[in-house]
C-alpha cells in the first residue's frame, strides 16, 4: 500500500474542489477537463487511505471511498479527451470547440 506526502493531500484537494466547479458547469458548456488533474492524481493513484468524506461527495463517490478511487474519478475525466482548456476558459468555455 502506497503512503501520501501531506504536499500530496494539499495538491489532491485543490484538485478535487475544481473537480467540483467544472462538473457544476452544464456538460455542453464544460471546458474540456484539465491536463493539470494528472499529475495529482498519479501521485495519490495507490493510496488506499480513505478521503475525506466531503471529497468524496465532490467527486459523486460513496462516504468511505479512497484517494486511489478519487484519483481514478479524475483519471476517467480526462480519458479520451482531444482537446485542451483555452486559458482562462476553464470550468465553463466549451465555446471554442472544434467549430471555431
């Protein structure tokens, strides 16, 4: 079982408050997911120490969930994904797609 460093956790959690404003956003005007989530979520991706529960409802998973299933949550996001944020279009500019 992987531990986590505290800058982990600290990361993780910047992460997972963002998870939560662009997954506010309505789907067809979400900017695509950020390539930022990767790195945070590769650092905590083994770690089997439960999450803190108010995370775990920002990334839609069940109270006694893992950094590892958070991390999986963040991972699936950007999965498939063509395409980039514009800058400052993050949570909610999908209005560049492909069409512009």
């Amino acid at each position: 079982m992987a531990t986590m460093h505290q800058a982990a956790a600290v990361t993780f959690e910047r992460v997972v408050h963002e998870f939560a404003r662009w997954r506010a956003v309505p789907e067809k005007a979400r900017s695509p997911a950020p390539p930022w989530w990767w790195g945070p979520a590769f650092e905590v991706i083994g770690v089997a120490q439960p999450m803190p529960q108010a995370w775990c409802a920002s990334l839609e998973l069940p109270e006694s969930a893992t950094y590892a299933e958070g991390a999986q949550v963040l991972l699936t996001s950007l999965a498939g994904q063509t395409s980039l944020p514009w800058p400052g279009g993050f949570p909610g500019d999908a209005a560049h797609s492909d069409s512009a």
